[in-house]
C-alpha cells in the first residue's frame, strides 16, 4: 500500500509540475537500496546550495533490463539512475547517457574528493567506446560473488574453491543464482584456472570470452553440477541457508552478509569466501540519462550521495558497501572487536594497511588481487541467456519444488504479518 501511495504521489506531483519540470527530479533506482529519510533532505539542501527548489520523484527497479528498455525504447526522462556496471557499459556504447559535469560552484565536491582510488580504477576499465566511464557515471555500491557455506557441513577447504558446486557430497544441498552472467564468470575462471596459475590467460582475457567454445565448456560443466542442485535462486537462497536447508550457496556478498548475521542469531555458522582461482567485483553506479530533463538536480544529487555522512546512513540502511574511501566511511565501519585486521589499503589508502573491517564487504587486498570484473557482451548475449536455459531445463527437481512451495507459503505468511508489525531487518538481497 505504502510503494502504491507513493506512486500515486508521485504521479500527481509530476503532473502538477508539468509546466516547471526545473522544479523536479526524478531518480530510478534499485528496490531497498537507500535510507529513504535522506530524501526529503536532499530537497532541503539543494536549496540551501542553488537557491532553486526540487521536489523528487523516487521510483525503483528490481531488474536492469527493466530499467534500460524504459530508457532506451521509450525515452523514459528519469534524471538519474542506478545501473549496474555491465549495463553502464552498455548505455555508453548505446549513447545514451550524459557526462557529469563537476562543476557545483560554492558546493564542495564530494565525488572526486572520496571516490576510493579503486572504484575510479575498475570504472576506467569498463568498455563504453570511446567514452571514460568515469566521466559519464560515479559508483554507489559494490560487492563480490563467492560461496557462502554452513561449517557444519562444509569444511573451508572443500568451500575454498568453485568445484564445491559439483561435490556429490552436497547433493540436494546446494542453491545457485539465477544469473547466467555471474555463474559464467565464476565457471570459466575455474577451468582455466591451471591456464591462470601458468601464466598463459588472465581473468580479464577470460572476461572478454564470449566464443562458443566457451559456453560450451560452461554449459558441460554445469549440467554436470545441475542434478545436485536444490534450486536456482534470485532472492530466496540465503533464507534456505540459514534455515540449513541447503549448505552452499552461490551467491553475492551482500545477501551473504545478511544471511550470516541473520544465522548467528540461531546459532548457525554460515562463512563466506571468494574461491582460490579468482572470481568478479560487481558495480551500480550513477547515471544521467539522455532523456533527462535535469540535469543540474541529477549531479546534485549524486554530489549528495557522495557526502560521507549521507554514504554511512545509506550502507547502515542497505547492508551493502559504498564506493567512498572518505576517512569517516572507514572510521564508521571500523570494529577492533569483532574483526581480524586485514589489508584494504587499495581502497582507502596509505595508513589502511590493518584495519578491523568485515572481510566479507572488504576483502583484504591479497584477495582482491585475484579478482576481475564483467563486461557487457552486446550481440552475444542471447548466446549467454540460451544457454543458461539449456542448462536449467523446463523441469524442476522435486527438491525445486518443495523449496518454491515452501518459499512461497513464507512469504504468504510474513505478508501476512507484516500487517501488524514491521521488520527488524530489511532484505539485502541484490537482483541483478
């Protein structure tokens, strides 16, 4: 009720403000992905700094593709968006974004003052033509894909590498996303992970593999993993993990850490790791689109996202980690108590070299080492989606069932008594 008001509100404020449209913002982003308090204070200090009023128009997507067909096939005016980094790369090729001018007069500017050296880094390798994806987009959060696993069950050994997913031993235990980009990434890393140790391919060239050779060593290898599988997941997974009903889990870091503090209140032991032949960082960034009507309220806002204090606000309401290296994101998030040090000076800096940070949202830079990023793969990505469904199937293992059936009854449920009462906690999950 409360997503229909709000839709409906902002649907009269757009209309009302059709003859003005200076005086609105409108921002797309991705479902509990940000402390909605900071909204109406963004409007507050827009004009505090411009003198100019702004009223936003707030609206979310679940799927990136949802987000770029809006834009791309129906000219869509959003002002700023949050795509993830493939489709970034996509929309600058595509010509469909615009470049972020820097410029905030009197305004400090946030962006390039705390950008983490690292994010600007993996931002300049994103493949958009000749465009710098620095100039046309600004990170907002990031993360991993690991393995997320029950020590009970699982050693850290037989959880230190991607073959686990192909272990008998997990049978009926094991829960994958539903990302045919994301798994591809992981599985082609591992068969050639003895190619990578001799020095003969890198994690970039393996990135940049879309042959049909390629998909066919994925494809053979995971309808090898395919009949122990209990469920290819987009959300429902990290419940089934801290339930035990499965083991292994396939999965990105931010539902890894939701589902680990979520586990230890019962007593469950979940861990999580990047796998020891590599594996891939994922990025959202954003954007101004090429429809947008304006701009000078978009880079305002992304100059307020950027500010520390609003960047702490945001990671504390979401679980997942903000591209800022400012000193007071580290001091935030810093805890002698309950973490070992580790190495991030890659992200923020001289003098980062040991601090008590959660590895999981943090990986120490020797681990961060032996990652590489995705890329768009244009024309070839029907190639990929077909794939993957090769791969699944149309019929679903009995366990599937049960666990979609099951799934389902809870939802019903918490629906039901959500009614009365709120969450402790929001989902982190990540539908990428």
């Amino acid at each position: 009720m409360k997503r229909i008001l709000s839709i409906i509100a902002a649907a009269v404020l757009l209309s009302a403000c059709s003859a003005d449209r200076d005086a609105v913002l409108k921002v797309y982003n991705w479902s509990d992905y940000i402390d909605e308090s900071v909204i109406p204070e963004f409007e507050t200090w827009y004009e505090e700094q411009t003198g100019e009023k702004v009223s936003v128009i707030y609206q979310t997507f679940d799927v990136n593709e949802t987000m770029l067909s809006k834009i791309e096939k129906g000219h869509e005016d959003y002002d700023v968006v949050c795509p993830s980094d493939y489709i970034i790369e996509r929309m600058l090729r595509s010509d469909l974004l615009l470049p972020i001018d820097r410029d905030f007069g009197d305004t400090p500017n946030y962006i390039d003052c705390n950008l983490s050296p690292y994010i600007r880094e993996r931002f300049g390798k994103m493949e958009g033509g000749d465009k710098d994806a620095n100039d046309y987009s600004v990170g907002y959060m990031w993360g991993t894909t690991g393995i997320l696993y029950n020590a009970k069950y699982v050693t850290d050994e037989e959880a230190s590498t991607w073959d686990v997913i192909r272990n008998p031993k997990f049978a009926d235990k094991i829960f994958i996303k539903d990302s045919a980009r994301d798994v591809f990434s992981q599985i082609i890393i591992f068969l050639h992970r003895d190619e990578l140790a001799a020095g003969t391919v890198t994690l970039d060239e393996l990135m940049h593999d879309s042959s049909d050779q390629a998909l066919a060593e994925v494809e053979a290898y995971m309808k090898q993993v395919k009949p122990l599988v209990a469920g290819w997941e987009a959300d429902f997974g990290k419940d089934q993990m801290t339930q035990e009903r499965g083991w292994i889990n396939l999965t990105w870091s931010g539902d890894a850490v939701w589902a680990i503090e979520e586990a230890a209140e019962i007593g469950v032991d979940l861990r999580y790791v990047c796998p020891k032949e590599g594996f891939t960082v994922w990025f959202d960034g954003w954007v101004i689109p090429k429809y947008a009507k304006n701009v000078k309220a978009a880079k305002y806002w992304i100059n307020f996202m950027s500010r520390p204090d609003i960047v702490i606000r945001n990671v504390d309401v979401t679980g997942y980690v903000s591209v800022s290296g400012a000193p007071e994101v580290l001091e935030a998030f810093a805890d002698e108590e309950e973490y070992e040090p580790i190495d991030v000076s890659y992200f923020f800096g001289p003098g980062a070299e040991a601090v008590c940070l959660d590895p999981v949202l943090y990986p120490d830079k020797a681990d961060i080492e032996r990652s590489t990023q995705e890329h768009d793969w244009g024309d070839r990505t029907p190639e990929l989606v077909a794939m993957w469904s090769r791969v699944k199937g149309e019929n679903a293992s009995a366990m599937t069932v049960v666990v979609v059936v099951v799934f389902l009854l809870a939802v019903a449920g918490l629906a039901v008594y959500s009614r009365v009462a709120k969450n402790k906690k929001k989902s982190r999950s990540r539908r990428r």
